[in-house]
C-alpha cells in the first residue's frame, strides 16, 4: 500500500474521476458534479486507505481506495472517496511538507462527506423551512 499523500488540481480530478466512472469503479463521484462544484484553481488530495478488488469483474485490475478531500468553488472542503488504478496513483506529485500533510490529515477527519454537504446545501421544498 503506497503510504503518500497526493495533491491535485481540478483537471487530474476531473480525469480520475471519468476514467474510474468508464471502468465501473465502485467509488468515484459524476464528473458532472465534479466539474460543477469543484473550485476551478483547487487544490484537492488523494490518500490511500485500501486495496480495493472487483472479484466478480476480473479484467479490472484491484485498485487503490483513497480518500479525496475536495476543495469547493466557495473554498469550504469536503471528502469523498475515489477508487484509483496505481498506474494512475503513481506519478501524481506528493506532498513532500510534513505540515501540509498533517493539515490535510486534520481536514479529512472533520470535513463534511459529499453527501452530508448536499443534505446541508439543498433548498428546503414546498412548505418546508
């Protein structure tokens, strides 16, 4: 298991995330989404928490399951989570700064999953406060 910490801009984003949607990855996020919500300039990072298979799908090779802490267009964060192959994983750069490391560490624990950012983020309906 690579034990690196990954930073992204919006564009290796965006082309994880259509490249795990065309191989049926089980953990990836609508690239339309991605795109619609992501902050254009953003930084977003990548751990890996564990290997991931598709046993019933033996031509998709195991991947890794990393953690995504997503930077918004309004610069609130949140995580996800985002199967990767480690072709893909391999030659994204590093964080090398033991400080960002631990910041980025923080803000995985406490930033809201995608799915708790929509509940929050949704227009009440009809009749609804």
């Amino acid at each position: 298991m690579p034990r690196e910490l990954k930073v992204l801009d919006t564009g290796s984003l965006l082309a994880l995330e259509e490249r795990a949607l065309g191989l049926g990855l089980n953990q990836r996020l609508d690239p339309v989404w991605v795109e619609a919500h992501a902050a254009a300039g953003g930084t977003h990072y990548l751990w890996p928490t564990v290997w991931n298979g598709l046993p019933h799908r033996p031509e998709v090779p195991r991947q890794l399951r990393c953690e995504l802490l997503i930077t918004l267009r309004d610069e609130e964060r949140v995580m996800s989570l985002l199967d990767v192959l480690p072709e893909d994983f391999a030659p994204l750069p590093k964080v090398t700064s033991r400080d960002e490391g631990m910041r980025v560490g923080r803000l995985l624990d406490t930033s809201p999953s995608v799915r708790q950012w929509l509940s929050r983020t949704a227009a009440p309906g009809p009749g609804q406060s």
